[in-house]
C-alpha cells in the first residue's frame, strides 16, 4: 500500500469469461497492492517493466496457482496459460485460462485476498459466451468464495454489495471520519460573543447536523461521479494531501472560527475533495462502466448509511455532555488540536511519500 493513503484497503478486479470448452480470467492488481507480497520493481524507478515481470515470473505464477483455485466437480483445475503485463495507472494484469466446459457448475475461491492488507477487496465479474454478466460479486478475506453456473437466471447483487462497500468505506476512511466529527464538534454549540457557548435548543443542533451530513454527502456524491465517468479527473498525488488538509482547517476553524453558522458550506467544498478518494479506486483500475453505474447508486447510499451511524452514535452523546467543561474543553478544543495534528502527519505523509504513522495505511479486519 502506499503510503498515506488512509482511506483506501485496497481492491482488485477479476473478470471471468466463459467459453464452450475454456474459461479465461483476467486480475487486475494495483501495483502497489501486489508489490507488498511480490518484490516487482527492481530498479527502483517506480516504473515495473515486461522485463521485471518475467523476473519473477515464476513466484508471480505460484501466488496466482496457490491464490485463485477452480474447482469442478470437486476436482481442481489449474491454469494451463498465464501472462503477466504491466498495464496503465500503475497496474499489473495477469491474464490465465483453465480448460473446463463452460456448462459446468464451477466453484471458485479467491484465497490471495488474504495476502493483502486488511480491508481488501475484489471485484468479480462473470461474462458469459453471449458476452452477458451473470455474476457481479464483491469478494473479501471472509467472503472469497463464490459458485458459477451459467445456466442460472442472470441476477446481480452489485447494489447490495456497493451499499456495504459505502457503509465499510466510511468506516474505515480514518480521514473522512476526522474530517466529519471536526465538523459535528461544534453542532452542540453556537459561537456567540466570540466564544463558543451550549446549545440551548435541540432543533438548531439537529438542523445544523442535517445540513452538514447531507451536504458532504451530496458532493461526495458528485464528484465521485464524474470522476467515475471521467469528466473530471485529478491525481491522487493532489487529492490525498487536499483531503487531509480539510481536516486541519476543519479542526483550526473550530479553534479560531472564520466560519460558525454555515459549516455545511465547508462539508461540501470539502466534500468534492473527499469524492475523488474512492473514485481514484475504481477509475485506475479501470472498473467496467456496466459496474460503475451499477454500483454508484448503492455505494453513495451506503456512505450515506454509514455517515448516520456515526452522527447517531456521537450527536447524542455530545448533545447530554455539550455544557460541561468535558465537552468544552476535553472534548472540543483538545480533540480539535489533536485532529489537527493528526492532519499535519497525513499532509507530511502523503505529499512526501512517506509513512510516519501505521494508522494511516492499516485497517481493520
């Protein structure tokens, strides 16, 4: 993984297609992803050539042998071809094919995703000989199986799959979490006289949380599209630095506010920002469009679902406490300052190339 990339597990994409007496798959790994089990670049120029692939071809080999099994029959098929290129947007691709009748009921299990960091996931998709999708899959450490037969009636849970990617994506996005909490800090508060004072009213506080939620949603919402269907397309060299320094301004503005009464406003300039961080995912590894539009809609709901999660867990709380000198001082200004220290190191991180911090790269399980 590279480093600072705090929001990002990790995915690779597997397409399967189906033919009357082969199957052939193609994988589609980030560079990085494979080159924390692999070592493939070995000039150090962050550039792995044709060259450097046969290298290492033969341990490249054995991790797609022991990491993607075929069984039919209860009997294991092995690759009788593999090939390996250096593909755009710092990806490797491996190319295999497994000598079946396509009419079988095949099992697949996918057991590599567990050499890669924690919170991985692939994208499977199974093209059958009309050139059809009978299966859309996202595949985990804990779900890395999967049945195929081609003659079942052709359904897709991709929406329900993206729904839990949406929810998972914010839970484990450390920044997008930090970025929203610097903004509810203050949702029990109103900044009156030049100091911040309790909220007095539950309405105010609640309006002020619909806004901001709604309004980093929508945006998030808006560029991850476009970035998606490549009209808009920015460097995740630029983004990741961008998006910890919204958490540093988010967690200063609290400190010294500038702006109080219309913070939705940052949570949806920001929020563009933040949109770029999951799209740059899908976009270059070059995610199909049939699966993009299919997943959008379940995956924005999702980051919405796990944006209300966090919101329900914390505006309670910090509404009951929001008078005590906890709150106010602990809770609010210390946990502003530590937000903004923590955006410091990402913004180190991710504009040197650096890792400072294991938080900032690893994920729960």
């Amino acid at each position: 993984m590279q480093p600072g990339m705090a929001h990002d597990p990790g995915l690779s994409l597997l397409e399967l297609r189906l033919f009357s007496n082969h199957m052939d798959a193609t994988v589609t790994f980030a560079q990085a992803d494979l080159e924390s089990v692999i070592a493939l670049d070995q000039n150090a120029d962050t550039v792995i050539s044709q060259v450097e692939l046969d290298y290492v071809r033969q341990d490249l080999v054995e991790f797609l042998n022991k990491g993607i099994t075929l069984l039919v029959n209860e009997q294991q098929i092995n690759a009788s071809q593999i090939e390996f290129v250096s593909a755009a947007s710092n990806t490797i691709k491996a190319s295999l094919r497994f000598n079946t009748e396509s009419d079988q009921v095949m099992r697949l299990n996918i057991p590599l995703i567990s050499r890669f960091a924690r919170g991985h996931r692939q994208h499977l998709t199974v093209i059958d000989a009309a050139n059809q999708p009978v299966v859309q899959q996202i595949l985990s450490k804990d779900a890395a199986e999967v049945t195929i037969n081609a003659d079942i009636a052709r359904t897709s849970n991709i929406f329900q799959q993206y729904l839990i990617q949406g929810v998972w994506h914010i839970w484990i996005g450390f920044d997008h979490i930090l970025f929203l909490v610097t903004l509810l800090l203050p949702a029990v508060l109103i900044y009156r006289n030049t100091q911040w004072q309790h909220a007095t009213q539950l309405l105010p506080v609640m309006t002020d949380t619909l806004k901001i939620v709604t309004m980093f949603t929508l945006a998030h919402s808006i560029t991850l599209t476009f970035a998606v269907l490549k009209v808009i397309q920015i460097s995740s060299t630029i983004i990741e630095p961008v998006i910890a320094f919204s958490v540093l301004i988010t967690s200063l503005n609290n400190l010294k506010p500038i702006v109080h009464q219309t913070r939705w406003l940052l949570a949806f300039g920001f929020g563009l920002i933040h949109g770029f961080g999951f799209a740059a995912v899908l976009t270059e590894l070059g995610l199909n469009n049939q699966a993009l539009f299919s997943s959008l809609l379940g995956f924005n709901l999702g980051v919405e679902a796990g944006q209300l999660a966090i919101v329900c867990s914390f505006l309670p709380v910090a509404y009951f406490f929001r008078q005590s000198s906890m709150y106010q001082q602990l809770v609010f200004k210390g946990g502003s300052i530590a937000a903004a220290a923590i955006a410091c190191v990402w913004m180190l991180e991710r504009i040197a190339g650096i890792e400072l911090v294991n938080l900032t790269s690893q994920y729960p399980g």
